[in-house]
C-alpha cells in the first residue's frame, strides 16, 4: 500500500475512534404501558312514553245566596200628617180648576170652618179666600184665620209652618197693592192737577176773549 493510502487510512480510523469517545451513549428508557382501549358501548334508547292528560274539571265557587231583605215598614202616619197631605193635594187641585169649582170649594170650605176651627181648615179656606176665580179676593180675613194658625206657640207642625209661609206671601202681596194704590193715587192727583191748571187757563183765555170783544164794540158806538 502506497504512504499516502496508509495516511489517510490512519486517519479515518482516528476521527471514528474520536467520534465513539465523544459520543455518549444513547440511553433507551422503556415506554409506558398504555391502557388497553376498550370500546364503549352505546346506551339503549330510553322508549318515549306518552302520556294522556287527564281533564281536569272547572272549579265552581258556590256562594250562598244572601237572605232576601226584609220588606221595608212603612212609618204609621198619624192624623196630623194625613190631614197635611190632604191639604196639600188640595191646594194643588186649586191651581186647575174652573171659576165655578172654586166658589163650591169656597163655599165648603168656610162650613168646614163654622163645623170645626181646626188649623187645616183655617189654612184651606185662607187659600181660597186669595184666589180671584172663588171670588173678590178677601186678604184681610184670609190672614185673620192663618194669624190663628201661625199664633199658636206650642210647636211647629207642617201646618203652621205652612201657614207662615202663605201669611208672608198674602203680607207682601197686601203692602204691594198698597205701594200700586198709592203710587195710582198719587198720579191721579198729578192729573187732577194739571186737570185744574189746563181748566184755568182755558177760563182765562176766554175772559181775556171776551173782555177784548166788549172793548172794541163800545169805542164803535162812540163814534
């Protein structure tokens, strides 16, 4: 073998023996044992049961019927109050009736009164004795006979309250003809007056009148 092939012979075995001693020697752990794998089994479909509804009844709330109310009492009305109530009814029959019912209700009305001074008789013929078609209307007996009624001091019943209240109205409807009367007698003066003026100048003008023609013919005679 020539030099030069023993050389590089040489020296490839002395970079493999340099690689050997470098390199450490590989150390092959042992791998973990691994679990064996088992399928798993898939569950069993779970059946689906359907399930009827069961009605269910509606709930009736029964409530007691609430006992019957009792009827109601009428309040015993006593003699005052009937006889007030047929007052009443017959003062509202006046305002409708004819000149000739009136003078018969009139006309019952004061025997009423002769039988029996009762206040509702009182009352009745009072208002009678105010209204034009019964008759010429008589205010100052009419408030004599309520003056008795409302006179009276015991209590107060719907009579004499009743009765006030019509002596009031005949008192005023009484002061105010009167203010009419004297309002009318007082114009009347007035026109009597000027009556009595216009009838003396008219007197006047004619003396006057007269005096002028007298004079006139005597200066004519002179002549």
């Amino acid at each position: 073998m020539p030099p030069q092939a023993r050389a590089g012979a040489a020296v490839a075995v002395v970079a493999m023996l340099a690689a050997c001693a470098a390199a450490p020697p590989v150390r092959v752990e042992p791998q973990p044992e691994l679990a064996p794998i088992v399928e798993a089994t898939p569950e069993p479909e779970r059946e689906t049961v359907q399930v009827a509804p069961v009605p269910i009844s509606p709930v009736v709330i029964v409530q007691q019927a609430a006992p019957p109310a009792p009827a109601p009492v009428a309040a015993p009305v006593n003699e005052e109050e009937q006889q007030m109530l047929a007052l009443i009814a017959d003062l509202q029959r006046y305002a409708s009736e004819t000149a000739d019912e009136l003078r018969r209700d009139l006309a019952a009305a004061a025997q009423a009164v002769n039988r029996a001074r009762t206040d509702v008789n009182r009352v009745r013929l009072a208002v009678l004795l105010t209204l034009p078609g019964a008759g010429p209307p008589d205010d100052v007996r009419a408030m004599a006979l309520l003056e008795a009624v409302v006179g009276k001091t015991p209590g107060s019943s719907p009579v004499r309250q009743l009765a006030a209240v019509l002596y009031s109205q005949i008192v005023e409807r009484v002061r105010g003809l009167a203010e009419e009367r004297k309002k009318s007698a007082a114009a009347q003066e007035k026109l009597d007056q000027l009556r009595a003026v216009e009838r003396s100048l008219l007197l006047e003008r004619n003396r006057n009148a007269g005096g002028a023609g007298g004079g006139g013919g005597g200066g004519g005679t002179g002549r």
